[in-house]
C-alpha cells in the first residue's frame, strides 16, 4: 500500500491546475519509491501528453513499498482533490489502494479547535492501461534543440497569438541566436523573445521549425496559476516533437522533509537548499497537414 | 380592508439592505402578510424553484407606532403579493433621497377604461409617500389583488406547516467553509445526503459512479442542549463510521436534499448577518428547516425575538437513488 500525505495543500490544488482538463480519460497515478508521486495523461486525440512530478520533497510524509500505478479518470481525480481542498485542511492524504481499490483521499485539521472538518472522497479506479505509447512520446533520446526562459513570457505570448487562431510555428536559429513563435495564418504575427531572456540556448541544425495546433498550445502553457516568476524549458526533437517542462514551486504548507532525493533536472535545482519543487511537463506532437486525417477528431 | 403605516429608519434599511435584497436572489416575487404584530414576506415554492421562505418582522423593528392601522374583515390580516424588484426601487429612491416620514398605504387606484361604455376598473397599489431634499414623492407600486380569506388561511397555513425539528445544529461558526464545500459539490451531483447527529455533526455525502466523497463537520453547538444528555462519546474513527455509529444508536437523522436548495439557504446569511444560522431534519424527515436566528441590537448577547427568517427545504426519499420530491 503506497500513502502520500502534503501540507501544501492550496499549492497541490494549483499545481493541478496546470493539466486540467473536463476529458474523463484515464490519468495514470505513479507512487515511485524515493522519487515521488506523478501524474499522466494522453489526451484523447492522441497528440498531446501531460503530467506533474512532486518530488519526494514536497511531501510532509511518503511511502511506496515498490513503485505502483493505477489509472481513474483525470477530470474526477482533479475534481475530487480539489473539494477535500475547499475545506482548507491542515494536510490531505493519499492512500492506494484504498477500499474497494478506489483511491483514497482524506484531510486532517487541528483536533484541538472546538469545530471541525474532516473530510474523504473515494475515487474508483479503472482497468490498467498500456503506458508504452506514453512512454515512446515522453523520454525521447534523438537530438534536439532547447532554450529555458521564463514562464510567463511564454504564456503572454501564446495568449497574445489566440486570437490568430490557428497554428503556431516555434522558430529556433542558431546564428545568430533566434527563438521566435510564428502565426501560420497571420504570418504577419511573429512574437520574438528578446536575446537576453534566453538561457541554456542549444540549436541542433542551422534553422528548427516545428508548428503546432494552437489549442495543444494553450493547455502547456496558460493554465500554470503560479503568480510568481518561473522557469521553463522547451525543447524540439528533430522529429518536430516539443516537450515543455515547467518548474513549479508549491505555495504554503508546513516545515518541508529533508530533501534527500536526486534533483529532477540538473540545472535547474538546487541542491543547497530544500525547494518545493514540482514539474510540469507536457509533450506535444508536431502538427503536419498528412496527420489530419490519422488523428480524427481533436476537440 | 385599510392598512396605513410609517416605515421608520430601522424598518427601511433592514428591509432594503437585508431581507429584500435576500428574497430577490431567490424568486422574482414574494407574498405579504400584514397584521397587527408583524409582517411576514413569504415565498411560497410557487415562487421560488422548490424552497419556501418566510421572513417574521415584528410591527415594532419596522413601523412607527403612531398612525399604524392594519384591518381586515379577515382577523385583520391582508395578504397580497408583489414584483420585489420594484419594491425594492421605491425604497432606494426613499433612501437615496433621504426620505423623511416614508409614508405607505393600501390604495386602490381608478384606471378609466379607453372603450367606451366600460366600466371604471380599480387596481391595488402600495403607495408610499415621502418628503425628501427638495422633493415630494408619491409613488404607486401595482400589487396583486388582496387575498380572499380562504387564500389568507391557506399562506398562513403554509407557512406554519414547517415544524419544528428535534434537534438543531447551529452551522454559524462554520457557515463559510459549509458554503465552500457545499458551492464546491455542485460539480459533482445535484443532491446530496444531508445528516445531522445529536453529537453535534453535520454530514454532507455524495455518491456517484466515479466518486463517493463526504465532508464531517465536527463540534457545532446543539439546541435544544436538552438534545445532547446521556450521550456516549463516539468511538468510530472515520466519518463514515462515526456516521453509522450515530445511526445505529438513534442520535441522528439523514435525507437528500438538492445542493441548490442548500446552497441558496447558506448564502442568504450573507446580507442578513444572522447570529445563529440552526439547521435541523424534520421528525420522519420531511423537510429540513433552516432558521436564522439575529442578536438583539439594544441587548448585549440577547437574541432578537422580532427578526426571523427561515427556509423550508424540500427532500427526497431517504435513498440517492430514485425517489419522488415530497414538498
């Protein structure tokens, strides 16, 4: 049995906000020994993935005996996390399998105030899923090109480009150094990032272009609700395949766990200290005009 | 039938700042009822999407004493009802206005007939009058015909078929987070399953298909404190079981109710500020009756005796699944 149990629970419920989603489909829930809990999730045209890593350090208390999986629906699983929440208990608790092997999601609060809650929601799971095409889509290993800059320029930028609505091309130039988004429609539009803001910039050929469905788009990159600066990475794989990863801190809570657990990506923790850190990371595949057909219905 | 008062200053604002503004998020029109102690605005379920709400003003918070008259054939009670949009324009204006002596009364109003040779028709109105800066007003508002007696005895009827429950929690101390996870559970089901124990919890259930979710709120004050004596401590140590612990000992009640109905009670303390907001589940579960209990202002912790509002909620059999809505 794997138990979770997080103080930060108004940052648990924004962090989630981040892959919200009203599909139903199946999420995957990971408890990873000494590593942390995650979340995945396909969406139903198959052309995007989404997730979140909370790294054993956001946890007031972790135990997987080995690493276990299980699958409930992602609009459920959100919703459920985030009415225990409305109560604003002290910390929420996760607990698989729970009865009935649903998960079970429950609160605790200050025993000695006069009044009060105490609140639990058990969400059924569903049938194991093959994660193997998430997996393919999610660690890819060929060449690729990055750039790390701040969240919420990103975010602007793609709200800025809503209402061209349609596709939206990623430009990276490696001389000199170029990162720009382009409107395929409106090829007027061009928003450049400026040089400056740009950090751990590596291009893998002269000129990458990718272009991708602006809806995939906006799902990656305008549902972070973090007010504060923060940091993501892009990187195109030559296959066109964009992966963007965002570092999140989680707000409020108690006194952290020791942070004894490897750094999720090198660069960008620190060791020194212990961070709420948590990831969240979306893989979104390449628009081409012969997928169209392949891939059906999107919306 | 005559009725002629002076709305003073208390009676003015609790009005247009407070139970009017109340009413008017919960049903377009609502019902008076005027007699020689109080005034009762009733939204029956015909006026509201299934809750009833009656809302006690004593004569003394909102009139003055000299000039009142109030007399009916009919154990001098009238009854009618009225648009509380409109009504509430007429008072703002008084207020905006800083009206002095506000001034309203029964009237029928002569409409002459354009087609010729047909009668004179009479319309009842309020009509309220008042003095403000440099302006005097006289302003009708159309009210529905006065009630006969049979419909008179029928609304008070109504309104006195909501009996009084066992027990009751006061949900006040925790009236927000209540609100919270009451607005929040919308999302997930119309109804819930509403439970109350002597011990002082109050529980919310949802069941669907995809998630079974409750919240135990734990530590509310119980009245009558009569209801609270011989108790044994529960020992369970999970809601749910605290909750069939409760059952099986007969301390405790349950129905479904509708999260709008619930939702709707709970936020209408917002304005009014009640003191007390006491919930309680109707002998054989019936209805459920919320009543908002106010503090006397010229008392230190008195409870106000002539301010009342309270809602009558309809529920479904004791089962989420199926079950008609009994009124």
């Amino acid at each position: 049995m794997a138990q979770a149990s997080i103080a930060s629970v108004r940052g648990l419920v924004q962090v989630l906000q981040s892959i919200r989603s009203h599909q139903k489909l199946p999420c995957a829930v990971t408890f990873e020994p000494d590593t942390g809990l995650s979340l995945r999730f396909l969406d139903g045209g198959h052309a995007m993935q989404s997730g979140i890593s909370l790294s054993i350090s956001v946890f007031s208390s972790f135990q997987a005996p080995a690493s276990i999986t299980f699958f409930v629906p992602l609009s459920i699983l959100l919703e459920a996390i985030s009415t225990v929440a409305s109560s604003m208990p002290h910390e929420i608790h996760l607990q698989y399998p729970g009865p009935d092997s649903s998960l079970l999601i429950t609160t605790t609060e200050d025993a000695s105030a006069r009044t009060s809650i105490c609140s639990y929601a058990k969400v059924a799971t569903l049938a194991h899923h093959d994660l193997s095409s998430l997996d393919d889509m999610w660690d890819l290993q060929d060449a690729c090109s990055q750039v790390i800059l701040s969240g919420l320029l990103l975010r602007e930028a793609i709200e800025d480009l809503e209402w061209t609505n349609g596709e939206v091309e990623f430009v990276l130039k490696r001389s000199p150094m170029h990162f720009a988004l382009q409107s395929i429609k409106q090829q007027s539009l061009e928003i450049t990032f400026p040089v400056h803001a740009l950090d751990g910039f590596s291009c893998h050929a002269e000129e990458v272009r990718a272009s991708y469905k602006y809806k995939h788009l906006k799902a990656a990159f305008t549902h972070v609700a973090q007010k504060e600066a923060w940091s993501a990475k892009i990187a195109i794989s030559s296959r066109g395949v964009l992966r963007v990863t965002h570092m999140l801190t989680l707000a409020g809570g108690g006194p952290l766990a020791p942070l004894e657990a490897q750094p999720l990506l090198g660069t960008l923790t620190s060791q020194g200290h212990a961070q709420r850190t948590c990831v969240s990371k979306f893989v979104i595949l390449p628009h081409e005009e012969e997928r169209d057909g392949f891939c059906g219905d999107d919306d | 039938m005559k009725f002629k008062a002076t709305l003073c200053d208390r009676g003015l604002r609790v009005l247009e700042k407070g139970f009017l503004p109340t009413l008017e998020k919960l049903g377009k029109r609502c019902q008076l009822l005027l007699g020689t102690e109080d005034v009762h605005l009733i939204q029956a379920v015909s006026d509201t999407d299934g809750l009833h709400v009656t809302a006690r003003l004593a004569n003394v918070v909102l009139f003055e004493e000299e000039g009142f008259k109030c007399q009916s054939r009919y154990n001098n009670q009238i009854a009618f009802s009225v648009d509380i949009v409109l009504l509430l324009k007429v008072l703002r204006a008084a207020v905006a206005h800083d009206a002095d002596a506000l001034e309203v009364k029964l009237a029928m109003r002569s409409i002459p007939c354009t087609t010729a040779g047909a009668a004179v028709q009479q319309r009842p109105t309020l009509a309220f009058s008042w003095r403000g800066h440099n302006v005097t007003m006289v302003q009708e508002l159309p009210i529905s015909q006065p009630y006969s007696q049979r419909d008179v005895e029928e609304l008070v009827r109504q309104r006195d078929i909501t009996s009084l429950s066992p027990f009751y929690l006061d949900l006040q101390d925790e009236v927000l987070r209540i609100q919270a996870l009451t607005d929040k559970l919308k999302g997930m089901s119309n109804e819930l399953l509403m439970a109350t124990t002597k011990h002082g919890d109050l529980h919310l259930e949802v069941h669907t298909t995809g998630v079974e979710f409750g919240a135990e709120i734990r530590g509310l004050s119980v009245l009558p404190a009569a209801a609270t004596e011989g108790l044994q401590l529960l020992v369970a140590e999970t809601p749910a079981e605290r909750l069939e612990e409760a059952r099986a000992a007969g301390e405790s009640a349950q129905v479904v109710v509708l999260q709008k109905h619930l939702a709707k009670a709970l936020h209408s303390s917002q304005l009014t500020q009640p003191a007390q907001l006491l919930c309680g589940i109707a002998e054989r579960g019936t209805h459920v009756h919320i009543m908002f209990v106010y503090r006397d202002p010229f008392s230190d912790g008195g409870y106000d005796d002539n301010i009342s509002l309270s809602f009558k909620l309809p529920v479904r059999e004791d089962t989420l699944y199926g079950g008609e809505l009994d009124p």
